[in-house]
C-alpha cells in the first residue's frame, strides 16, 4: 500500500513538472509576444509589428543563389606578365546571388526601349538621357580589320539577341542595373495589388517608378499622381495602400521588396566564378584552381566530350576558334549565351566569352590588412537631399543634372522620379571611427590624405585632388560644353611627366573574352580600364545581396 502511494505521487509530480515545463516552453518562444517587453505582438499595445509571414528572400529574376565563404583571393602561381598586382590573400564573402548569365543584347533593349518610350529623343530636353544608355556600336571597328558587320548588326539583329551585350561602359552597367531594380519591384508591387494594373506602362517622364522614392516619400511615387489616365478617362489610383490593418505604403519591414541589383565586388566575382561549393579540394581552397572548372587544361576529358573546348577564347595568334570541325570553339567573336557548361554554382561564361566589369576602384593591391571581409574598393557614401521643409529632393525633369564624362559623353546622374542624392557630411561623419569623408575610393592608397592624422584645413575633401595631391599621377583629360552652343571644348593632357593610368575612374575587369588567351580565364587575373568608355571584349552581369541567413535554399523565382 506504501509502495502504491509513493508511485503515485511520483506520477503526479513527474505531470506537474512536465506540465509547467510545456507551459514555460510556450511562454518563452516569443512567437506572439514581445522578448522585450513581454507584450502582445501586432496589436496596438505592442507597438512596431513583426512580420511573422516572412520566410526568406526570393531568388530575383536571372539570379542563381551563391553561398558565401572563405576563398584564397588571387594567384599563388607564379606571374609570366610580372604584373604584380593579384599576391594571395584569404578573403570571406557574405552569401549572395549573381545573373545565371552575361547581360544579353536583348536584356540590354528593354532598357533602352524603356528609356525612349519614357524620355522620347525627339523632346530636346531628353535626348542626352536616351544618348546616354546607347551602347557604343563603334567599338568593332579596326585600322585594318573588316568588321562592319559587327557594327552595324551586333546590337539589334535578332540573330545575336542571346550575346553578350559589349560596347557598355562601367557607368552604363551601373545604371542598368539601378534600372533594373525598379522596374523588378515595381511588377512586385503591381502583382501584390499595391500598384494600379499596369501603371508601369503610363508612367511618362517625371512619373517614373523609384524603389528608393516609394520607400521613402510613397506620396511622390509616379511623380506624386494618385491616378492615370486611360483613354481620355481616369483610372484607378496608382498608390494604392496596402491591405493589412496598419493601413500603410509597403515599407522594408514588410519584406517584399528585392535589394538593389549591382555589379558584384572583384571579391564577389572571384569566388563565385572558382565554383568551390562542391570541392573538399585543399589545392583549390588554398588558391590552386586555375579555371572555373576542375582541371588545368582547356578541353574536355570527359569520355562523351573529351577533347571539347570549355571556354570561348582565342586559342593563338589568328586563331579565334580553332580548325572548322570537331576543334572549334563553336564562336569566332563572342558566343550564345549558355554556350558552354556552367561551373559548380551553375554560372555560365565565368571564364572566355566577354570579360567583365566589376563594381571595384582598381589598385594594384588589395588591402587585406585593413579587411578581409567582403572587401570592396570604391564606397562613395550618399544620403538623400533633404528640403527646407523636410522632405526628400525628388529628381523633376526641370532638375536633372548632367555630368560630362572624360570621353566627352554627357550622362544624366539622377533622372526624373528618383530622390536627388549628395555626399554625406560632418553630421554622419563626427566622431566615427569607420569613415570621415563620403568619398573613399582613395583610402589608404599612399597618400597624403589617406593617412591616419590627415586634416584637410578647409580643403573640400569630396573635390578631386589637385595635382601633386594624388598618389597616381595619371593624365587629367577635361571636357566642357560650351553653353552658347552645343559644342564640347576638349583638352588633352600634353604633360609629359606622367606614369600610370591608374586613378579613381579607372575600374577592374575579370575574366578573360574572346581575344584573349587562356591566361587572362584564370578568375585571380585582374585587369583595368576607364569607367566612361567601352570595348568589344567587356561586358557585365549583375549581383545582388543576401538579406538573413547564410546558407538556407533560396526560393524560386517569381517569374
């Protein structure tokens, strides 16, 4: 009978004790209830709303997902071309994603398309923003070399839709890629019923669509236009407001909108063309891999396709694609897209086909005593333009500024719709210990600026160094317009006392084309030339950042 009682009360302890334990569990996994405060969530008591719905971001259009890691950034082998310029030097990336593929022609048109429906060439105020996205198809001509074909057809022939897009200056990829972003989330916004039906086909000049403008003055979206016209009648209104009970424009913490598209740092492009997910090589984590595929040669040694090229490149002198038959490349300038296999992250043409830009200030060493974490070379700091009144600048087509480029091209460098950005001041700047001016593409460069105790003494440290002040000393081109007519005023630099080509203009490719030899395919190779001008070999693909976890499986693509 004892016995019978003491198991009995060690049952019913044993059901208290894992009755409180459940209990306690579901109290303190703060899924309906504030960490901080204990509140209830998304209510009025709780203050800001948590966005219990989201799960991760999703995989934007063309993107293929790239988890981030630690890489061996450069060559270890040794240097024929004694540039000196790629030392080893272990690196980490943060997870992101990259274009499955070169920008294509075709993917280019849509921009210049949208472009000259949005801002007709024919309206004087806006022929230079549409003079400005126009590839340069001059780029095939040679001295001696017949190549009109390429000059005339390249671009717009549907036969060539699917290459690689060239003749695109670092400055032009970069616009493309921030058009490419708002054009992403703008049918984002009109999927979700946030956006009238369509609005991103009747916006007109100063209407247009800005990520950044919706985010920050929803209001002034579409130019500030609550509706649209269709056929002489109004429709319905283009900033429609969300559905949820807060009643508000979708913001950032809703997590329905996709980060910038960009140009991916060297970093970022080294590591994704190497392709190391699915090597436990010691060789190619230490820097020994010498192509985006396994291997140290050019051609197949697979039995089905042994003997195949893996790249387009120029395999000698004259030799552009090898004997017709079973030698060929398959390409004499560049390739179709998808032409060749893709390395282990399923992107295709990291090595031949176009080189192309990356996002980074070239130098000829990469500072990896001052970071080894996504390291990127170029970070000019911006904020929004801020009224007398308080609110955000917002671009109008009265307001657009142009900047006249080394080579003589003018470039709008805000349009209509976007928020009006200048460099940030002392009230970002006092007292911090990460950054003390808004430019810093010349940041620990040698020189005088660059070292710890510098002071400026009423120098304005966002004008360009005078010379003398710089630690290149590179030509100095300037082009001006002369307001009474619409001719430019060049003057060349005719001094003779200069060294390098290297400033802060000048931009890092990668990857080797179809006229260089398998040399330039190592992804540690890294070259440069001027952001402002454009070349038959370079292209470009975009990037984009990873938002939360590292290595979850990204979604699916909306589209």
């Amino acid at each position: 009978m004892i016995l019978t009682k003491n198991l009995a009360f060690r049952l019913l302890t044993l059901l208290l004790t894992t009755t409180v334990l459940v209990s306690c569990n579901k109290t303190r996994d703060y899924k309906d209830s504030s960490r901080a405060t204990g509140w209830k969530l998304n209510s009025k008591e709780g203050g800001p709303q948590k966005n219990s719905k989201y799960q991760e971001q999703e995989t934007g259009p063309g993107l293929i997902f790239v988890e981030g890691g630690t890489f061996t950034m450069g060559r270890v082998q040794d240097d024929p071309m004694h540039d000196w310029n790629n030392a080893p030097n272990q690196q980490h990336v943060q997870s992101f994603y990259m274009d499955e593929t070169e920008v294509t022609n075709f993917m280019y048109l849509q921009y210049v398309d949208w472009t000259k429906q949005v801002f007709p060439p024919s309206q004087e105020e806006y022929r230079t923003i549409y003079d400005g996205v126009l590839p340069d198809t001059l780029v095939w001509r040679n001295r001696l070399g017949y190549n009109e074909v390429m000059t005339n057809n390249y671009l717009r022939h549907p036969a060539y839709a699917e290459y690689p897009v060239v003749g695109v200056s670092w400055i032009q990829a970069v616009e493309f890629s921030n058009w490419r972003t708002d054009r992403v989330n703008e049918l984002i916004l009109e999927e979700e019923g946030i956006t009238a039906r369509n609005a991103r086909y009747e916006a007109k000049a100063g209407e247009t669509f800005s990520t950044e403008t919706y985010l920050n003055a929803p209001t002034q979206t579409y130019g500030g236009n609550d509706s649209i016209t269709r056929g002489g009648k109004r429709s319905e209104s283009i900033a429609k407001r969300s559905k949820d009970s807060t009643n508000l424009f979708i913001q950032r913490k809703d997590g329905l909108l996709m980060p910038d598209y960009r140009l991916p740092t060297e970093a970022e492009w080294e590591y994704a063309a190497l392709g190391l997910v699915s090597l436990r090589n010691y060789n190619a984590y230490r820097g020994r891999k010498k192509y985006p595929w396994d291997g140290q040669y050019t051609r197949s040694g697979k039995r089905k396709s042994r003997g195949d090229q893996l790249a387009n490149f120029k395999q000698g002198d004259g030799d552009y694609g090898g004997i017709a038959g079973w030698s060929d490349d398959g390409a004499d300038i560049t390739a179709e897209i998808k032409s060749y296999e893709p390395n282990d992250f399923g992107l295709y043409d990291m090595a031949g086909n176009v080189a192309e830009w990356v996002a980074d200030v070239y130098r000829p060493i990469v500072d990896d005593e001052f970071n080894d974490f996504n390291y990127y070379r170029g970070n000019v700091y911006t904020k929004n333009a801020i009224d007398k009144d308080g609110r955000v600048k917002v671009v109008t087509a009265d307001s657009i500024v142009y900047d006249t480029l080394s080579n003589g091209k003018i470039v709008a460098r805000d349009l209509p719709g976007e928020i009006l950005q200048v460099p940030v001041d002392e009230n970002e700047t006092y007292l911090r210990t990460q950054f003390s001016t808004s430019d810093n593409r010349d940041y620990r460069d040698g020189d005088k600026r660059s070292t710890r105790y510098y002071q400026s003494f009423g120098e304005d440290e966002d004008e360009p160094l005078s010379e003398g002040k710089r630690m290149y000393n590179s030509p100095i081109q300037k082009v001006t317009a002369d307001s009474a007519s619409t001719e430019l005023d060049r003057s060349y630099d005719k001094s003779r006392s200069r060294t390098t080509l290297v400033n802060n203009e000048v931009r890092v490719y990668k990857g080797g084309s179809w006229r260089d030899r398998d040399y330039w395919l190592d992804p540690a190779q890294r070259r440069y030339f001027p952001q402002d001008m454009a070349t038959d070999y370079i292209g470009f693909r975009c990037a984009m950042s990873r938002v939360g976890s590292k290595a979850k499986q990204a979604k699916t693509a909306r589209n």
